[in-house]
C-alpha cells in the first residue's frame, strides 16, 4: 500500500508538472501569436495619407501639357495697325486763302470732297468718316470719286504717278512716308494730321515732303 500511494503521489505530481509546462508554453505561444499580430493591426489602423507626394510631378505635368496645348490666336485675328504716325507737333490751322481754292473746285472733286471733311476727328488705324488716319482720309475721298487707293500712305506713294508739277487734288506725301494728305494749291494741303487736331488745313513745309503723287 505504501508503494502504491508514493508512486500515486509521483504520477500525480508529474501529471501536475506536465499540466503546467503545457500551461506555460501555451500562453506563451499565445503571446507570440498576440504579438505578430497586434502590429499588423496597429498599421492597419493608421490613416492613409491623402496623396502620395510622388503624384505631385504628375499634376504638375499635366498642368504644364495643358498650357502648351493651348488652342493658338484666330487666324483672322486683328493685324497691326499701318505703321504711319500723327505729326509730333501741333500745326496752326491755315484756312485762310483755301475758301477760295475750294470754291474753284468742283463740289464732287477731289478738293471739295476733302474740304468737306475739314475738322473731322483722328483715330491711328481708322478709315471711316472722322475716325480716320492720313491715309485712311485719302483713301475715302478718292474712293468718292470712284478711284481705288491701297490702304497705306506708303502704298499710296508707290501706286501714284510722281509729279513735279502738283495739282489741287494730287497727293502730297510727307515724313518718308508715314504721312500723306491732299494738295490744295498755293502751298497747302489738307490732312488727318493727329489725334488732338484731327483733319485740318496746313502748310506743305511743315513736314518734310518727300513727293507728289497724282492719280489723273
């Protein structure tokens, strides 16, 4: 019976042993299971960042490509305005003497045509009826009377006939070209002369005249 009971108490004791060793090393290895996978939880959990910054460049790109492929100027946008100046000095008016010279013209001629326009307004690049530069302003009183002027004073002065002999009507071209009136006779002329004169009478020596052209 002694035996019995020792070995009883043994076995009992081992089993005890065994069943804490199994005990342990399960909780241990709970714990490392615990702990492989907390972290993975934890980075899970973190908020994505809104946008990787490598995505910059891309956008940038794209903004880039954009304004490079932005659609061209019309084809029939607007072109520069001829290149002719206004005089850089104001002129004295001279009607003076030119009632007459206009009063000897026909009223459809040339000169009477152009005296009728006497004090209309100036505006660089215009052809129409007080908005009008110097070429702008011959160019619509020869078309009244049916003949056909290029747009330009310099185009002007290359499609007339050069004259030494000018008549009242003829073309009196001035400043190598950037400016160009009407000839009235008796050393004058009439022109859209600039902005804060518009068109006047003046003296032909008050520009360098450089030609008279005529279109008889």
């Amino acid at each position: 019976m002694t035996f019995f009971s020792s070995s009883s108490a043994r076995h009992r004791a081992s089993a005890s042993s065994r069943l804490v060793r199994g005990t342990v090393l399960t909780a241990a290895a709970g714990a490392a299971v615990l702990g492989s996978v907390a972290p993975a939880q934890a980075y899970a959990e973190i908020p994505v960042a809104p946008e990787s910054s490598s995505t910059a460049p891309a956008a940038a790109t794209a903004s880039l490509t954009a304004a490079s492929t932005a659609a061209p100027a019309p084809l029939d946008a607007p072109t520069a305005a001829p290149a002719e100046e206004p005089a850089g000095t104001d002129l004295a008016p001279q009607s003076e003497g030119v009632v007459e010279i206009a009063s000897t013209a026909s009223s459809g001629g040339i000169v009477g045509t152009a005296m009728q326009q006497e004090g209309s307004g100036y505006v660089y690049g215009g052809t129409e009826p007080g908005a009008w530069d110097c070429s702008g302003f011959t160019q619509w009183v020869y078309e009244q009377q049916g003949i056909d002027l290029p747009r330009t004073s310099q185009q002007q002065w290359a499609a007339g006939t050069p004259t030494s002999d000018p008549q009242p009507g003829d073309l009196v071209v001035q400043n190598g070209g950037a400016h160009i009136g009407i000839y009235l006779g008796g050393g004058k002329m009439i022109s859209a002369l600039n902005p804060s004169q518009g068109t006047v009478v003046h003296s032909v020596d008050a520009m360098p005249v450089d030609a008279y052209v005529s279109f008889r």
